[in-house]
C-alpha cells in the first residue's frame, strides 16, 4: 500500500520534480546498487543492513515501500523496488514472481493515475503504453522460457551489467551529456 501511495504521489508531482536532479540521482542510486550486488570487489560497510533489518523494522518497509512507490511514479524506474527485494534473500523463482506482481500491480495502478491526472494529453500515449505493456510480456514470457537454459550466474552478471550502463546513462542525461 506504501508504494501504490508513493507511486500515486511522485506521479503528481511529475510535472514539478526537476528532471535532471531526478535522473543524475536514479543512476547514482543504479551504480550503488550494482557496488553492493556485486561480489567480486569488496565493499567498506556492506552488509550492515541486512534482510533481518526489514523483517524487524515495520517502519522501515513502509519507508522502502513509499520511497521506492515515489520514485517508481515520478520516473518509471523500479530499482529500488528490485534493490528492497533482493535485501530479503528470496529464492529466485519467488523473487521474480514477487517483483513481476508488484511491477504488474503498480503499473496497472499508474496506467490509472495517469488518465486520471491527464498525463496522457489526448489519448495517443494510452495505446503507446498498451503496446509497451504487451512487448514487456512478450520479453517476460521469453526471459522465463530462457533462464532455465543459462547459469544464474550468467544471468546476474549480465543484469549488473546492463545496470551498470543503466547508471551511467542516467547519470550523462542528468549533467546534460
């Protein structure tokens, strides 16, 4: 419920966020996550916050929740979301079950916001963002027919990568580059 509130809230407040503070801070927040991901370069201080953290702090999750709902709505990113998630150590399977729910879940939320805020101008963008909803499914069922025939290695190697440049994308687009 945090995050449909702060998803709800960052989207009305869209028009207002500076876009270029808002994206130079989403890849700063993309590479920290991949530094304390990874495991091949040791970290000062990782792995003070662990999942037990979480489970233990009922304020902390609503936080999480209602922070990452805010930047979810305000920018269309959900690696907060993905960074709360992976903190909980769950098996694979669950992770990708619980993330794809939740991305289904508050995206179906946004798709509704956004009408109702008049987001979407005169309607072209809603069909925009049904087509792009359909292409993510398409990618979804094609990712699950194919990670059971790669390593899970493989496949977190190349998800740190692609958020690596993910980050520094991100952080060129908010200094103007």
């Amino acid at each position: 419920m945090a995050a449909v509130i702060g998803t709800i809230l960052g989207m009305a407040i869209l028009q207002g966020v500076p876009t270029a503070v808002l994206t130079f801070g989403l890849g700063v927040f993309t590479l920290g996550y991949v530094a304390f991901s990874q495991n091949k370069v040791p970290i000062p201080g990782k792995g003070h916050v662990t999942s037990n953290y979480f489970e233990q702090h009922a304020n902390a999750q609503l936080g999480i929740g209602f922070g990452s709902g805010l930047i979810f709505g305000a920018s269309n990113v959900g690696v907060t979301v993905v960074a709360y998630l992976d903190s909980l150590d769950l098996q694979r399977s669950i992770f990708v079950g619980v993330a794809a729910l939740i991305f289904l879940g508050i995206s179906s939320i946004r798709v509704g916001a956004a009408w109702v805020l008049d987001l979407y101008g005169a309607g072209a963008l809603v069909w925009l963002s049904v087509g792009a909803a359909i292409v993510g499914l398409v990618g979804v069922k094609g990712g699950q027919r194919i990670r059971h025939l790669l390593p899970d290695r493989y496949i977190e190697e190349a998800i740190l990568v692609l958020l690596i440049v993910i980050g520094i994308r991100l952080i060129l687009a908010g200094v103007g580059l």
